[in-house]
C-alpha cells in the first residue's frame, strides 16, 4: 500500500474509530489474486468486544463507501483486535500489557523474557522470572534499550486471585 493512500486511510478512518471509543492500531491493504483486503485493527485500554468491532465495522464501511479513497476495484474490509501475540510499539500498548510475559529484543543484543509491572513515561520496570528454583529479579527497562516487544501466549499462567488465596 503505497503511503499516501495509507495517510489518507488514517486521516478518514482514524476519526471514526476513535469516535467508537477506539485506537487505531493498523490499517494494511493487501492483495490476493485480483482481489483486495483493507484491515483494519483497532483497540482501546479494556479492549474490544465483537459489537464494538461490528459498530466499527459498519462505520467504516459506510464512510468507505461514501468516498472514493479505495479506487474503483472490489475489497473487502476486515476490522479486528490486535492478537494474543501482539507486537508492542506504541507507549500505550506497554501499558495495556501490564502485567503479561513479553519476549524483549534489546537494542544492544540478545533477548529477555520478562514480566512487565510498571510503565512510565521513561522505561518499564519488569520481572524477570527464576530459573530452576531461583527468585524472580527485578530489572529496569528504558524504552531506548528496546529493539521490539512481543506479547507471550501463557496457557497455564496461575491467577493472582489463585496464588493469594
């Protein structure tokens, strides 16, 4: 998708999703075949549940239909969540994945796997958790020192309610 038909996606969708309660994360066309796909991702601080994505959904779609900035060829339009394994790049995504795993790749080399337990406007503060029966350690992050971010799925992740009780 060249940039200017992404900017003016952004500046005609963003608007409309952030007017449903909603960030807009992504916007991708990509083409299978001679057939094209706009999606669209989109979160918020509690995340979205699907009549929030249909509300969306049907928001953009009409404002799509309405202008003519996908051209004059078929699409279709895909609007969802970012994923259990989302990447994280913005300073609002570290603060809605307080208190997840996240695989860390470091700017100067290697990766860490780590907890995140605070953000702020600097850096994150984290747990990195023991080894073979080792206590989990604290660490400071700074946002420089991060190359990417990546959520962890965790399936068999005990509840805090659980671990307390």
């Amino acid at each position: 998708m060249s940039t200017t038909q992404s900017e003016r996606l952004r500046e005609l969708l963003e608007p409309l999703v952030s007017s449903q309660g909603l960030d807009l994360e992504e916007i991708a066309v990509d083409s299978v075949g001679r057939k094209r796909v706009l999606s669209v991702v989109v979160d918020s601080d509690t995340g979205a549940d699907l009549d929030q994505i249909a509300d969306v959904s049907r928001a953009l779609s009409a404002k799509l239909d309405e202008t003519n900035v996908m051209g004059e060829g078929e699409y279709t339009l895909e609007v969802g969540t970012p994923g259990a394994e989302r990447l994280l790049k913005e300073h609002r995504h570290y603060v809605r994945a307080i208190d997840r795993l996240v695989k860390f790749q470091l700017a100067e080399g290697g990766e860490l796997v780590a907890r995140i337990l605070e953000v702020d406007d600097d850096g994150l503060d984290v747990e990195v958790p023991g080894v073979k029966g080792r206590k989990a350690t604290s660490r400071r992050l700074a946002f420089s020192e991060i190359d990417k971010a990546r959520v962890q799925v965790e399936f068999n992740r005990k509840d805090k309610k659980e671990e307390e009780a």
